[in-house]
C-alpha cells in the first residue's frame, strides 16, 4: 500500500523545475512537473491504471542530494546542489524506474512500520537503513566517502591552513567576530581565565591578548601540540580528559575569574561518539570549584534551535522546517529546557545570554547564509553564576 | 598475498572467528554480531585498501555481502580482477 507521507515537501526551483524533499530523511530529488503527477498518482492509481497513464513517457530526475555539513559544520545544511546550473545530466526514466526513485528517497512509503523502524541510531559505521543522528551521519561520510579524520577535517574546516585565523564563513562572520569584540569588552589585564575544551587554542590567544592569563586544556594531543606552537604570551595549555572525575584536581580551587566553553557544552548531552560517556555532573562540580566567587561560566553553542536546521527560501526572506525538539533523533543539541534545569540543578543561575548574529560584511560573501543566520542564529552565548 | 588469507588474517587477528570451520568463517557477519566496532570497522578498510591496492565504493559499503567475510573477499577479488 503506497503512501506519499506528509514528510515530504515540493519546493520551486529554476527552469520550472521542482525539488522534492522528505524533510525528516533529508533526501532530496529534482524533477520536473509531469513527475510530481506520478508521484501524486501511484498513491490513489491501481496498478493498472498506472501503466496505462504513464507507459509511453520518459521522466528527467536530477540525482541533487548530497551531504551539504562534508563542506563544514556551520555550511549550508539542506542537502541538495542548490546552484541549479550545477546539477549534472538529468537520468530519464520510465514510471515504473521513477516510482522506485520515489520509493529509495522515501518520497513514497511501502512499508509504514519499516519506515518508522528508520528513525533511530545507527547501529555501525555500515548501517545504512537507520537514519541516524547527525554525529553519526558525518562520521559515516567522512570515514566511507571520504576516508577522513573527523579531527583533521574539523580543524580544516574552521581554521585557514596556517591555523593563525578563522576561515571565511560563518564561523569567522558570526562566532569569530563576535568573540573578538565580547572578549574585548569583558576581560581585562591579569584576569584569570580556563579554556574548557581549547582545541588548537584560537579562542584562548584571542583572550590573552586582553591581557588575561588563559591556561587552556583540551584531550587531544595533537590539538594541545599545536596550540603550544602558536600560543600567546600569557597563554598556556594543557592535556587533561576534562570528562574523567579528578582529571582537573591540579587546577586550585576558586582560582579562576572565567570559565570559558565554545561549541563543547552540547557534547555533554549528545555524545559525539555514542557510547562515549562524558559526564556533565563532573563538569560542573569541577567548574564550580575552580571559579573565584562570583567568577563567570561562559558557554557559546551551536544554537540549541536553528543548527542544522535547513535553510529554506528566497536568499533574503529565509524560512526553515522543524522535525523534532524535544525527542531528537537527529539533532545533537539538547531543548533549552534540559540545559537550563540540568545548570540549576548543578547550582548554577543564568546571568546572560545572547544570540549573535553575523558581521555585516558577509552579506556579499553568502548571502543566502547571511540572511538565514541574520534571522535563525546559529550560535547562542550563555553567562553562568554559581548560586 | 592471497585474498581470502589477507582477509581471513585480519579477522583472526582480532580474535574473531577462530573456533569456527572455514565455511562457517565465510559466513560470518561481522557488523550483526558485533564484532567489530566503528574504530574496527575503519582500521579494516584501512588495512584492506592498503595492502590489497583497492579502494572500496560507496556502492560496497552499503552491500550486504560487505558484512560477511565471506562476502567481503568477493567484492575485493571482483576489485582486484577490476583493476588487472
């Protein structure tokens, strides 16, 4: 029994051409409008009557899905060769070849309760029938695609190759720009500040030309490496398994003005790596040792709304679509509700929050990016006290 | 090297399948009984693609035979007749 499920959505393109989208497997397929009749059909049309209507015709489809986050976390995550003049040769099918397209993109469901079986975590790295969250979703296209490192291919896609600046796209125009200027205006000489999860140490340099003394720790050797390398006068780092219970002892007690997160705090919810175990409960015990009274918590995040979410629309009147929040399959952010009781059940009180938005200037490098993440931020800032 | 040793090498290697006979060997799932895990999975594509000289698909990894020993030298032996 076939079903055109409400999961799928058919948006405009160019050449009067069609993208046809089920929103919750993110598959994607360009058509042209005769198409989008057989689709429409092979719910209510018997067999039969399918291959009457349709027997005698051919159908272009353009093979447009591809996995958009390859080109970075913070690119454009709706899966399809946006650029039209972009998509290769059109495959032309018969209806029966097109029905079967329809039916492999999930455009057409046969099977509701093997359709709903899909929604959940990958059980391996091969496991192609389970959708998945999107952790797993890019370790399985870095690896299988791409034989990549996560770790390498993070770094290339944030930092320029001489890892001494930011790449120019949304991390530079909306976190990159951001951070410069916050850290201008909170930190001052002599303060003392922890980066928690530094990586190559960019964010920690940027806060010690405040003058601020920055120790900052990450577990990656390789990260902490290079850090040393390009580290600041005034900043320092270290390898420490932040997670691990007793990891951070060496760090005194109520020593430090800031505690400083970016883009590490979600992993605390969603693991990176399922299995892994990072406990939050040991963070911030040790977050709150390690604070002066009165010292500041600052997490910046990838937006707990809108990453990930697909940017929809006109360049500069962007919309998107929201699949789940509360019960994530999968996004890797937690509901605004989950981080901020789990913080006050750990003693913490929210001072501050924002929402940064991007610099200006980026409008004539991506507009389309620039517009989404001018109304959807991508990146949410937090001020933690301890109370 | 012959294939199916190579193959059969890398799996007794980690302590899989040594107490099954050769027929049953070859038709071990590895990814349903968990045998190896994603870390596993990787350092055998890795080890397959460098001392075979074959490059899997995108095609091959979505295959069921992938997860078989057995049908995993089949796809290598196909690759390598691909590549002469």
């Amino acid at each position: 029994m076939r079903k055109l499920p409400g999961d799928v959505i058919v948006l405009a393109e160019a050449h009067g051409r069609w993208v046809v989208m089920n929103v919750f497997a993110r598959t994607n397929l360009g058509v042209e409008s005769e198409s989008l009749q057989v689709l429409r059909d092979c719910e209510y049309l018997p067999k039969d009557k399918m291959h009457q209507k349709y027997s005698q015709r051919t159908f272009k489809v353009w093979e447009i899905k591809w996995f958009s986050n390859y080109k970075g976390l913070f690119a454009d995550p709706t899966r399809y060769v946006r650029n039209i003049t972009a998509w290769s040769e059109p495959e032309r099918l018969n209806y029966v070849d097109l029905v079967e397209r329809f039916i492999s993109h999930y455009m057409i469901i046969e099977d509701e309760k093997h359709y709903r079986s899909c929604f959940g975590p990958k059980t391996s790295l091969l496991d192609r029938k389970h959708f998945g969250n999107f952790h797993q979703q890019l370790g399985q296209e870095l690896i299988l695609a791409h034989r990549e490192s996560a770790d390498e291919w993070w770094v290339r896609q944030k930092f320029t190759s001489d890892l001494q600046g930011l790449r120019t796209n949304l991390y530079k125009s909306i976190q990159g720009e951001y951070l410069k200027r916050y850290f201008q205006r909170k930190f001052v000489e002599n303060d003392v500040i922890v980066d928690f999860g530094c990586g190559i140490g960019f964010y920690s340099n940027l806060m010690a030309l405040t003058g601020a003394k920055v120790l900052g720790i990450d577990p990656n050797e390789d990260y902490i490496k290079q850090a040393r390398e390009y580290a600041t006068d005034g900043a320092s780092f270290e390898i420490v398994n932040i997670s691990k219970a007793g990891a951070l002892d060496h760090i005194s007690t109520n020593s430090a003005d800031y505690i400083f997160m970016s883009d590490a705090l979600l992993f605390y919810f969603v693991p990176i790596v399922s299995g892994q175990v990072a406990d939050i409960g040991v963070l911030c015990e040790d977050i709150k040792r390690i604070l002066k009274p009165g010292g500041t918590f600052i997490s910046m995040d990838p937006h707990y709304l809108f990453w990930l979410q697909p940017w929809l629309g006109d360049n500069d009147r962007p919309f998107t679509i929201l699949t789940e929040y509360l019960n994530k399959t999968y996004g890797v952010t937690p509901s605004i509700s989950s981080f901020i009781k789990t913080l006050t059940k750990f003693g913490f009180a929210i001072t501050w929050m924002e929402e940064p938005t991007p610099d200006p200037d980026y409008e004539s490098v991506d507009p389309r990016a620039y517009h989404f993440s001018k109304e959807f931020p991508q990146w949410q800032l937090y001020e933690l006290r301890v109370v | 090297m012959d294939i199916k040793e190579s193959v059969l090498g890398f799996f007794a290697k980690q302590g899989i399948v040594k107490d099954l006979n050769i027929s049953k060997q070859f038709e071990y799932n590895y990814v349903d009984n968990g045998a190896l895990d994603s870390a596993g999975i990787v350092e055998m594509i890795t080890e397959f693609e460098e001392s075979l000289g074959i490059q899997f698909s995108t095609d091959d990894f979505q295959s069921e035979e992938f997860q078989t020993i057995g049908g995993l030298v089949g796809i290598i032996e196909r690759l390598r007749i691909n590549n002469d």
